[in-house]
C-alpha cells in the first residue's frame, strides 16, 4: 500500500501521542474516551471523507513489552457487561455485533491483538480475554465499520496496565510518536 494515493485519517485521543511526528497528515485528536471519540470523529468523517482510518496512539498490556508496537484487528467493550441480563459478557444488548468485534487490517510483521476499550485507565489488568487496553480504539473501529471505511489500528505500549501504569504511561508517552511513524512508514513504504 502507498500512503499517498490514500487519503488516511490518522486519529489520536491526545496531542503527545503524535507530537510533531504526523504534522505532515491529515490527523485528528479526538480526546480520552469511547464517547468523544466516536462523537468527533463522525464530524471530522463526515467534513474529510477518508479512504482509510488509522488510529494510532498508547495503550497498556501485561503480554506485550514497554515500547513494543500492537496491531489490534478485534476489540472488546471490557466495561460493556449485561450479564445479568442474561447477555455475554462484553456483547451489547440488541445489537448484531457479538462480544468480539473483529473490524481491522493487520500490519505486517507487528503482533497481532485484541483490544479491551472501555473508560476507566486500567492499572489492574488481569484479563485473558484482550492483550491490550485502551480507552478509544473499539468506538473508532465500531465506527469505521458502519461508515464502511478500511481501518488500521497500531497501539505503542506505554505500561502494563498494572499498580506502575500512570507512571510509566506518563515516563513513555515522549516515545510513543516516533515510533507509531516509523511503524507507518514501514507499511505504507514511505522512507
């Protein structure tokens, strides 16, 4: 694939995930949360029009290592639970989308994950349902998939999600820009 005869949306929750390493992309920051995610980038949708949607920023894991790059292709509400309901766990009510929603391009050569979003900054993770955890990255690809646009989702390790996760996510966030790039540019062959 080559990144100029697209027209990717690069879409961060924070401005540090990028810092000036995505100054040269169409890129939007989208803010902390399943709620303004979704709510901005349908905006930013709707005005820009993409051909392909790539949400690149930080995440927490006790599998994968600080400063390793993730490739989620299926993602889990891991705060979504109505099982008293009678629904499994992590499945929406009423909805035809099962617990797991598999909506994503794998990434050569980058491990492949399964991303808990859900709202909370996780510092207890002991899941083996999703290797990674994030706060935005199942709203962006439920999203891409009802617009019917290609999504990629690359996530850098920053902690693990453990009682250390807000000091090292605060001590790793610098690193997290430069790295997601040249992961971009490795698969798009951009020198």
């Amino acid at each position: 694939m080559n990144l100029l005869e697209l027209k990717p949306l690069f879409v961060f929750a924070l401005p540090g995930e990028a810092a000036d390493e995505f100054v040269d992309l169409e890129t939007i920051f989208v803010g902390v949360g399943k709620v303004q995610s979704i709510y901005y980038l349908m905006k930013k949708i709707s005005d820009y029009n993409p051909s392909i949607i790539i949400n690149v920023g930080s995440a927490g894991s006790s599998e994968f290592k600080i400063g390793e790059i993730v490739c989620c292709t299926q993602f889990i509400q891991r705060d979504m639970d109505v099982t008293p309901l009678g629904f499994p766990k992590y499945k929406t009510p009423f909805s035809s989308i099962g617990p797991i929603l598999s909506y994503g391009i794998k990434a050569p050569g980058l491990p492949i994950a399964i991303c808990g979003t859900g709202d909370s900054f996780e510092v207890y993770h002991r899941c083996d349902d999703y290797k990674v955890v994030d706060m935005e990255a199942y709203s962006i690809a439920w999203l891409s998939m009802q617009e019917q646009i290609p999504f990629l989702c690359l996530k850098y390790i920053t902690d693990g999600a453990d009682g250390k996760a807000a000091d090292n996510w605060d001590k790793s966030l610098h690193l997290a820009a430069a790295a997601l790039r040249s992961s971009i540019n490795a698969i798009f062959d951009r020198p």
